[in-house]
C-alpha cells in the first residue's frame, strides 16, 4: 500500500442544497483511502452517517469541523502537506499524477461554490480533470484512484463489523460480533 497520507479539505458547502454531496465527498474519500476530512460548514447528519458507516464497516476515518480553512492551509502546508486543488481550470490530471503520486503527504481541496483566488494561488497543483465542469465527487474519485493506481482497494478496515466477500453473483457478507 502506498505510503503517502492523503486529506480532503471540504470548502463552503452550502448547507442543506450540498448535504447530499458533500456526504457523497465524505464517503469518497473515507473508501478510497483518504484518512481524514475537514469541513468548515457542516450539517449535524453528516457527521451522524460517517460514524455509522464506520461502526459498520471499519473505523480509521475522521472528520472534523474547522473554523478557518485558510489556518488550516497554513499549517498543513507548515507540516510539509502539498496542497492539491481541483479545478477544471488546472493542469491535466495525465500530466501532474506521476509526480503528485510521489509525494508523502497532501490535502486535496475540493469547492461547493466558487472557490476564491488565493486557493489557486497557494496550492501546489491545480488540478483539472478534463476542462469541463462536472462534480466534486467525480473529480475526487478519479484523482484518488490516478494518485494510488488502484492500490486503495486492497485496503482493509480496521474492526468492521461487516465484511463482504466478493462474489461473482448475489451478496456474500460476514458479520463480526
Ligand atoms: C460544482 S463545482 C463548482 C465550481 C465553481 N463554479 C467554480 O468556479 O469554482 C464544485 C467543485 O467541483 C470540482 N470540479 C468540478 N469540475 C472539475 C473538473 N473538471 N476538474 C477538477 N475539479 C472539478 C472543483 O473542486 C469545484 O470547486
């Protein structure tokens, strides 16, 4: 498994309009092996569902409300994090995933609505996936996949209390009391 930790910053959801999609980001993130998100707009219900999927299905991902993302920017960046936000106004995803996919430590940020001009500013890499509008979710998606080749896959959750066991048909699921 490849070594490199990997964050999500979630700006400016606007509430109740996002909640399904930044539940959605949330999800992404936590099963393609992203190890935490921050939030600087959060609805209670959200944090509600991460804690059940979870107890359900393997612990080892946090979320946390912050106040101030840009504090949060500073001292990632202070740590050493590269910051990685995704634009259709970027570069070319096929052109940054080798290098970024070296890196040890990144925050990928990801907006709602228009995100302002000092994110692109002080990020390491703009990062588009295609030049098209689309979504956040998707966008996500596809970066972690291209950053870790698949590898997040192999990943297992620790103490889940439900395990599937892939099956070519039906549903094969172990329960761990
Ligand atoms: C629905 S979009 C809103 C974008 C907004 N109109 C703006 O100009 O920033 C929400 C988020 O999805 C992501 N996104 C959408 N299309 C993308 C693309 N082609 N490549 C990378 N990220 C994308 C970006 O993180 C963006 O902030």
């Amino acid at each position: 498994m490849n070594k490199m930790t990997i964050e999500v910053l979630r700006i400016g959801q606007r509430i109740v309009r996002d909640d399904r999609v930044t539940t959605h980001v949330a999800l992404v993130s936590r099963a393609f092996g992203a190890k935490k998100i921050y939030m600087n707009e959060i609805n209670p219900e959200i944090k509600d569902t991460l804690t059940r999927v979870n107890k359900s299905w393997g612990n080892g991902f946090e979320l946390e409300y912050i106040e101030n993302w840009r504090t949060l920017l500073k001292s990632k960046k202070k740590e050493g994090a590269k910051i990685v936000h995704l634009t259709m106004y970027g570069q070319n995803i096929n052109d940054v995933q080798k290098k970024i996919s070296k890196e040890k430590q990144i925050l990928i940020v990801v907006g709602a609505e228009k995100v302002p001009r000092d994110v692109y500013e002080n990020a390491d890499y703009n990062v588009a996936v295609g030049n098209q509008p689309h979504s956040e979710i998707s966008a996500l998606a596809i970066v972690l996949d291209r950053i870790q080749g698949g590898k997040q896959f192999d990943a297992k959750f620790d103490n889940a209390r439900l395990q599937i066991i892939p099956s070519e048909k039906g549903k094969q699921v172990i329960s761990n009391k």
